[in-house]
C-alpha cells in the first residue's frame, strides 16, 4: 500500500515565541489550515508567519542551504569521516537529508497555497489587505519553489502545486515552465509588496522581490537552459533597479555584515533579504547549526557553545585570498585562528592549511544557542551579490563592459581588494567566489555556468599540488615554534571524496526521493539515479 504523498499539506503546531517590534515576530501557532483564521487581519499574519517558518524549519540544519552548495566545489568540502551525508557525493535517493529538503521546502510552497485559498475565500479581510499578503505569500512561494529546482528540477523540473490543484498528484514541470512560474510569482510580489524601508525586517520587499528576479532571470539563462528569453537583459535591469536606490550601500566593514548576522540584527541596506532563526526560551526548534557547522572553529565548550566547523576551505581559495594580501575578506572567510581546549579562551594558529574552516560565521557573538544550535541569522541576498550579478549579465550583453568592471570594483574597493584592470566572465565568476563564498550559491553557479566537472579537476589538482607546501599564512600569525609549518594532506585522503565520488552526469541534481516516488506514480526520477 502506497504511502501517503508527501506534497499534501502537513500542519504542524508551531513553538515561535515572539520577538521585538521592530522585527519579524512569529506567533505561538500559526493555525494555517484554519478558515477561521483569515476573519481578522492579525489572524493572516499568524498565518503568514506560519509560511515564513517553514524555510526556518527547512534551513534549520544547515544542510540544504549552507553545507550542500558548498561542499565538493572549489570553495569548500566537508571534513568529516563520521555522519556523512549528501555533502561527499555518495548516497542513494533514501538518503535522509533528501527526505527531508524535499519534504520540507514542499511544506512550505502547500502552507502558501492554502493561505491564498483562505484569504479569497474569507470575508471579513478587505481587498487590499488580501492583495498584501496574496503578495508576500507568493514571494515565499517562488523562493521555495527556486530552491526545489535549483536542486531537483534541471530541465525535467519539478511539480508545481499550487492553489488551484491543492492535495492532487502532479508530474512534474518542465523546468522552463517553473521558472514561468517563480518569475510571475516573483513580478506580482514586487508590483504589490512595500519597500524595504517600509517592511518588516525579515520580511519580504519590494526591493527584495527586484533582486530575487535577477537571480532566477540568470539561472534560467544558464545550464541546462538557453538565453531563449532574453533573461541576462532581465536579470540586468532588475539589479539595475536596486542599485538606482539610493537606499542601498555597501557596509563600509565586509567582516560587520557578518557580526550583524550572528548577533540578529539587520542591515536591510545591504543584505535584501535574510532567514531569522532564534532561540528564545531554548528552544532548538527555531534555530540553525549554521554557527556551529559552517563557523569558525572553537573546540573548547567552556568559551561558548562549540563551532565544529564541519566544511573546509579548499586551499585554492585561501591562496586565492593570500595572493592578494590586501583583500580582508581572505583572513574573515579563511581564518588560520581557532579557539583550542585548555587554550584560556585565547586564539590559536592552525599548523595545516587543508584545515582551515569555512570560518565565515562566528558563533562566539551568537547571544544564546545550546549544543550544536543558535540564533545565528542566515543571508538570502546582499547588495554586494546584487552588484556581481549585475556585472555578470552586463558582460554577457556587453563582454569587456566598464559598467561590468565598476560594479565589480565596486565591491573589491570595499574589501579593500586590488582593483581589476579589465572584466571578463571569469573574473566574475571569480569574484562570486571570493566575496559571496558559502552563502549557498558557489555549487549552483558552477551548474549554470557550465563548468563544476572543470572546477572539481581544478581542485583536486590545486591539492595535490599543495601537499608538503609551506603554511605562508604561519611566519606571519603562527603562534610558538617551529618557525615554519607545512601543509599536508597525510591522513586526510578522504578531504577528496565528494571530488572523486562526483558524477558530472548525475550529480548536478539530487534524486526526487524514493518515498516520493513510491508515492506518486507521475514522477519519474533524476538521471542516473
């Protein structure tokens, strides 16, 4: 007997406590399948609330977000042999952690699809008010359908439920109609949403819905697609237009975009758009292991709560950085420091640079967090990613274009990074890396842009050709003897795995899990799969 689908809608009681006003509040229960509900303005918003949960559910484990764009790139690569995961490229479409995105992510596109049922069907709500939140459920809907296909989808796509077809078995999208799909959602959320500065911080804007829609116009402009559409003009206008307010600016401080996160506050003039976990109450529910997983490493639990720093690094990037000693951003993302035990709290130097943690956020200034979970913020969209696709999609049209190289320059200057002479399309994709670096996009980008089997090769050849080197980074922060350090790969042969298991035919897309196929007959699988 078949198990029941998993695309229906599944309710859940909600544990939220809420917040301050000036931020986005969750209430207790969000009573989303409720009719009753939608008679009182308060009670959509519960409802609201309720669909915003369901990303902080689906991120609440760093995995689908964080970990897995990262891991086996030529940004990062998971540095554990114990609890391994979808990170090494080695498992099966049983594999839990795919369960579980999917599962997740289609919770929450099908709790957006009944609140638009409830709120044409209720009364009591005036047009207006049903057109302001019709708006931001649709924003959430498009990004949680972006996120199933980006993952799942390629050309084959996914299924798109919606609220006219609400607890049926679909097949699935062609991918191009998806992306239709997520752009319509997207344009109707940028006509009828408020501006950032009138939004609730965490909730969506206009101006987020504006930079959303350049990314999604250049993902379906790449790999597996075609630029049939005209999408690098869209994804460039669309930046053009957050970067024509002049509401928006770089943070003057690259490392105090990330201080902001870990301590949840907002900066809405750089970062668009962010995902508020919290942990009030202890309550692991609302909270995310993004510090602990992904973070500089603490060892010592006595200082604060651990940072395991599961994701590594690859030695390409931090030289990348060292290459250029001025650009800040090497020693915040790829820090030699870590807090050692029995070390006094203070910070020590690590001797091998194959070790290095993804050290972008930092769960020492996170206020709370228990075990391997805090309240540690997560960004969606900065200004700086606003800027580079901007760049990238006006080099598209325009290949060599000032315009390009200013934007780029734009956010070296803040770093304090060498500026760029001249612009091409791989000092773009370069430049992704460097200022954007696991914040959940290098694996996609690859993808679109055609060119993960080349990196993968690249990487792996960058650490071979790195074993026995010397540590640069130890005359200049070593801490005690010797004087030198060197660099190796003895004992740590499975940091290659997730490069040696890729499978550039099969990979690109995770499988559409087993229990879901087993479910529904109109699905069929991914390749190789």
């Amino acid at each position: 007997m078949k198990a029941k689908v998993l695309l229906l809608t599944t309710i859940f009681s909600l544990l939220f406590i809420p917040g301050c006003d000036d931020k986005l509040d969750i209430p207790p229960q969000d009573g989303i399948g409720s009719g009753t509900l939608y008679q009182s303005e308060a009670g959509a918003l519960a409802g609201l609330m309720g669909i915003y949960s369901r990303i902080v559910r689906a991120y609440r484990e760093s995995v689908i977000n964080a970990m897995y764009p990262s891991a086996g790139t030529d940004e990062a690569f998971e540095n554990r042999t114990e609890n391994r995961s979808i990170l090494e490229n080695s498992f099966t479409s049983s594999q839990g952690d795919v369960l579980s995105a999917w599962t997740l992510l289609y919770e929450g596109v099908n709790a957006a699809n009944v609140m638009m049922v409830e709120l044409q069907n209720s009364a009591a709500l005036s047009e207006s008010v049903k057109e302001a939140y019709t708006a931001e459920a649709r924003f959430v809907r498009a990004y949680l359908y972006f996120d199933l296909q980006k993952n799942f989808g390629g050309v084959e796509g996914i299924p798109v439920p919606d609220e006219t077809t609400l607890k049926q078995l679909l097949p699935r999208t062609k991918g191009v109609e998806v992306y239709d799909k997520i752009i319509a959602d997207l344009e109707y959320a940028e006509a009828h949403l408020p501006s950032i500065q009138e939004a609730t911080p965490g909730r969506a804007s206009k101006e987020a819905a504006q930079a959303l829609l350049a990314r999604v116009c250049l993902y379906r402009a790449g790999s597996p697609f075609t630029n049939d559409g005209d999408y690098y003009t869209k994804a460039r206008d669309w930046a053009k237009k957050v970067m024509d307010n002049e509401y928006f600016e770089l943070n003057s401080s690259y490392e105090d975009v990330f201080n902001k996160l870990a301590k949840e506050e907002y900066d809405t003039r750089e970062v668009l758009f962010q995902i508020a976990f919290y942990y009030g109450n202890q309550d692991q529910n609302q909270s995310s292991k993004l510090g602990s997983a992904m973070g500089m490493k603490v060892d010592d639990e006595a200082c604060h709560n651990r940072g395991y720093g599961l994701v590594s690094a690859t030695i390409s990037l931090t030289s990348a950085y060292r290459n250029d000693p001025t650009d800040e951003r090497g020693l915040w993302n790829t820090s030699p420091f870590y807090i050692p035990t029995n070390n006094d709290c203070e910070f020590a130097t690590m001797f091998n640079q194959f070790q290095y943690p993804a050290s972008k956020y930092r769960r020492l200034l996170e206020d709370g967090g228990t075990g391997s979970y805090g309240p540690h913020h997560w960004p969606v969209v900065r200004f700086s990613d606003v800027l580079l696709m901007y760049a990238e999609a006006e080099n598209e049209l325009n290949p060599g274009s000032e315009l390009a190289l200013n934007a780029v320059n734009e956010v070296r200057e803040r770093a304090h990074a060498t500026p760029l002479e001249t612009i091409s399309k791989e000092l773009i994709q370069e430049e992704r890396r460097l200022e954007l670096c696991f914040e959940g996009f290098r694996r996609y980008d690859l993808i679109r842009w055609g060119i993960f089997q080349e990196k993968v090769d690249e990487t792996m050849a960058a650490m071979q050709a790195a074993d026995n080197s010397e540590n640069t980074d130890w005359p200049l922060y070593g801490t005690g003897d010797p004087e030198s350090r060197t660099n190796s790969l003895n004992g740590l042969n499975y940091y290659f795995d997730a490069y040696n298991n890729y499978e550039d035919n099969k990979h690109q897309l995770l499988p559409i899990p087993e229990q879901e196929i087993g479910a529904n007959d109109l699905i069929k699988q991914n390749p190789n799969w």
